[in-house]
C-alpha cells in the first residue's frame, strides 16, 4: 500500500492533480469458510477488521497529503459476514463496510461515499463511473459488461466507465478495467482458475473528456517499510514470519 501511494503521488505530481478519488472495489477481508483459508488465514475476522482500519488510515492519511481525498467502497463476496445477498441488507452485513464506516468515524475531514451494497456510481471529473466488485460479472466477457451497462441505461443512467476487481488480476479495456490484487495471487485464483497474476493495482488519470489508465507493478516492495502498524500487529495478535520461526520454551531450566 506504502509502495502504492508512493505512486499514485508520483503521478498526481506529474498531472497536478487536486483531487483524489480512492475506489475500494471490495474484498478487503478473506473469507474463512473453506479448509484452505482457513489454514491460510493470519488472524481472525474481528482482529485483521481493525488491521484492515489502521492499514487504510495510514494510506489515505499518506495521500491526503497531497491532494483532496473522498472515498468509496462497494461490498465483495469473500468479506461477507454470513451469506452472499443482493439485497442491500444482506449485502452490507459485510467486513468491507464495517471497515469503511469504521474509517469514516475516525476521519470525519475525508469524504465518505457508499451506498452500503453491491454497486456505486460516482461522477469523477465529468464521468460516470461504476464501482463493483465483480464476482455477479462471470468471466468479465464484453457481453457481461455491456448488460451492466444498459441495466443503467434503462435507468437513464449512461456509465462511462466501470472499475472492479475480484479475480485477482489486471485487465484493462476501453470501458471496462479490474484491478488485481494488492497481496497477488492466492490459491484459488492461481489454482482453480488458473490465472497468474502478480501484485498490482490501477491508477486512472480523469481528465476532461479523457481517461488515462495506468498498471502499478506492486509485486516487489524492496525499499519500502510498510506502515507504522507494529504496535497493532502485535496487539491484535497476527501471525508474523518472526513469530512462525521463533520458537520459545515456556521454563527455562538452567542448571
Ligand atoms: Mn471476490
């Protein structure tokens, strides 16, 4: 994430940008529902909820250092708290909307957008832009795509854009890009979908009538520390690589 703003302020530099709009495409929590996650998984639910806290407010903080900021986020499917729903009452009982609302206390100067469920449409510098996470998209073909956008279009909305994530992998077209991951590939996407993918996530540049799209490599972070979470690290408990190689006796018997 450190390595990410670096980035995206390297670039808001070079565009002499104002005005940051960060989209948080949901699935900010694992799920812990299947044998895999759940050997895979650092901590629990509640714990890596507030890890996921300190880790965003660190990053917006570091971003709102040179520029205005608002932020909106969409549920995804693995941070749900029970089942998949599409109601927005189901859809919302959901760790990526505990963790935004939970920023939006801690940071009342920042501008907060949701609309608590699956789907957000937000005018950024004169486009419209459709945040969703992805997993109702399939395979993410061009007639999935243009269904979501005459679902819209139907409602007098006409979208200029869609942005998502969920697969794990970068793929960029005209009207229609998805993230990949900030941790890369996991076991499913690498495994049962095949999809090699590496640490990345997108930046796009809104001008007037244009849009420029931009790949960040975050596969490799050799030069940056991380955020200052230590201290919560530890408080909450999560596994570290120290502490799956330390091991200690509880009595030391000395004699
Ligand atoms: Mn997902």
């Amino acid at each position: 994430m450190q390595k990410f703003a670096h980035h995206i302020k390297e670039y808001a530099k070079f565009y002499n940008v104002s005005e940051i709009f960060i989209a948080i495409t949901g699935d900010l929590l694992n799920s812990d529902r299947r044998l895999d996650e759940k050997l895979a998984m650092s901590t629990n639910r509640a714990k890596a909820t507030f890890l996921g806290v300190h880790l965003l407010k660190h990053f917006i903080l570091d971003l709102n250092s040179v520029a205005n900021i608002s932020v909106g986020c969409v549920s995804g499917n693995e941070s749900r708290a029970y089942e998949l729903g599409w109601v927005d009452i189901v859809a919302s009982d959901n760790y990526d909307f505990t963790i935004f609302e939970m920023l939006r206390l801690l940071m009342p100067d920042i501008n907060f957008i949701t609309s608590g469920g699956l789907e957000l449409v937000v005018e950024v510098n004169g486009h419209n832009v459709l945040l969703i996470h992805g997993h109702q998209l399939g395979n993410m073909n061009n007639d999935k795509i243009a269904k979501v956008m005459s679902k819209y279009a139907r409602n007098g909305i006409i979208l200029d854009f869609m942005m998502c994530g969920h697969l794990h992998e970068t793929k960029i077209t005209d009207l229609f890009a998805r993230s990949s991951s900030l941790v890369g590939a996991n076991s499913y996407s690498e495994n049962a979908l095949l999809l090699s993918s590496r640490a990345a996530q997108n930046i796009y540049i809104m001008k007037d009538k244009e849009r420029h799209d931009i790949r960040i490599d975050l596969q490799h972070t050799k030069g940056f520390n991380g955020y200052p979470i230590n201290k919560e690290l530890s408080s909450y408990n999560a596994k570290s690589l120290d502490k799956t190689l330390k091991k200690q006796t509880v009595f030391k018997i000395v004699i």
